[in-house]
C-alpha cells in the first residue's frame, strides 16, 4: 500500500526569494554609502608674518629634495594613472612644488606645495587660492617610515620653501580627528582658523557649512 501524500508548503519555500530580496537591499545600501560622503576638515592658516619656526631635526639618513619642473613631469609621469590624473594635471600646469623624502636613493615618501589652483581627489573638486597663497597637500610618507618625524620634517620644508619663494600665506585642510597632522603643522605655526564639511553626494559638491575664508571654492 502507498502511504498518504500530504500536500502543503515546503518549509523553505521563499527562502530563496527572502534571500534575493536581501542581497539586494544590501547592494543598495552599498551603493549609498559608497555615493555620500562627508567630509569634516579643519582649515589651517599660517602668516608669513608671524616670522621663522625652528626647523625640525632630520632623521639620520634622510634628505628632501624639491624638484625642478622637469624632474617633477617625469615623476608624474611615472606614477600617475586615471585615477589621480587630474591633481597632476593642474600640479604641473600650475607648477606647484613637490619635495621628495629620501634614504639610501629611495623615496620614502613627498609632499606638495600648491599655487593658484589645487585639485583634491578625496573631494573631486578643485580650490582656487589668492595671490601669495601657498596650500600644502598630499603628503605622504610610507608605512614602514612613519613614526619617525619624516611627516614633520615635510611640513618644515615645504614652510621655510614657500617662505624664500616669499609667499605670504600658507592654508591646508586636515580631517577632523587626524591629530598627527594637526600637531606637525601647528608646530609650523599654522592655527585652526575654523571647520568646514563637504558634502560629495552623486553629482553634488558642495561646502555645506562655514565657507572658506581661503582658499575659496572654485
């Protein structure tokens, strides 16, 4: 004899549509969040007026070298790609300066000085500086050299440069809560003047609190 058929629902029915519908919502929540962002920075100033700092002691080994024009294309050249091509686009149209850290013939790292024009890649926009304006940006220093006063030592040199150049103004954003960046420049002199946030969502970009004294937005 065959035993009773029971007909019903299987108890897995639609677990395979709850588990679409889920991966689903999770891609838009992705998409969002990859799409918004805000960015909370600190504007920092330094007079020239204000007079020379004290350099900081170089590390043992190290040494900065600024670029001439030439040697700064070819090092664009060399490492740029898409993603960044536009910072160096307007870098060496505006000649900004670049000063490499350097042990034992290799670059442990660099930094920019910027001038008239300055594109930022976490932003996707670019700033427009006043005359006499210096904005330091992109520093960098690798990780197996950090913690050894190399990003210090950048912010010094790159001050005392745009002091001889006779720039008169030096301005550069730091994100709130980066404590390493805002204790080297405020060793250089450079003052939390205020806080601005930027809102980068979809097409938008917008300073959306506190406008910028200076530099201003372009």
């Amino acid at each position: 004899m065959w035993g009773r058929v029971r007909h019903g629902s299987c108890p897995t029915h639609g677990m395979g549509d709850s588990a679409a519908v889920g991966r689903s919502t999770m891609r838009t929540q992705r998409f969002l969040r990859d799409q918004f962002h805000a960015f909370r920075l600190w504007i920092l100033e330094r007079p020239r007026a204000r007079g020379p700092v004290a350099p900081v002691p170089v590390p043992e080994g190290v040494e900065f070298l600024f670029l001439d024009r030439h040697a700064r294309r070819d090092w664009v050249t060399q490492r740029a790609d898409d993603a960044d091509w536009e910072q160096y686009r307007i870098a060496l149209e505006y000649e900004h300066d670049l000063v490499l850290a350097r042990r034992g013939g290799k670059t442990i790292g660099w930094a920019w000085i910027g001038y008239e024009r300055v594109y930022l890649p976490p932003l996707g926009r670019e700033i427009r500086l006043d005359a006499g304006t210096g904005y330091l940006y992109d520093a960098y220093v690798r990780p197996a050299e950090r913690g050894r006063g190399i990003g210090r030592c950048l912010v010094s040199v790159r001050c005392h440069h745009a002091d001889a150049r006779g720039i008169e103004r030096l301005l550069s954003h730091v994100l709130t809560g980066n404590e390493p960046s805002l204790r080297a420049l405020r060793t250089q002199g450079f003052d939390a003047v205020g806080r601005t946030v930027f809102l980068r969502a979809l097409a938008l970009r917008v300073w959306t609190r506190g406008p910028l004294p200076a530099p201003h937005a372009a």
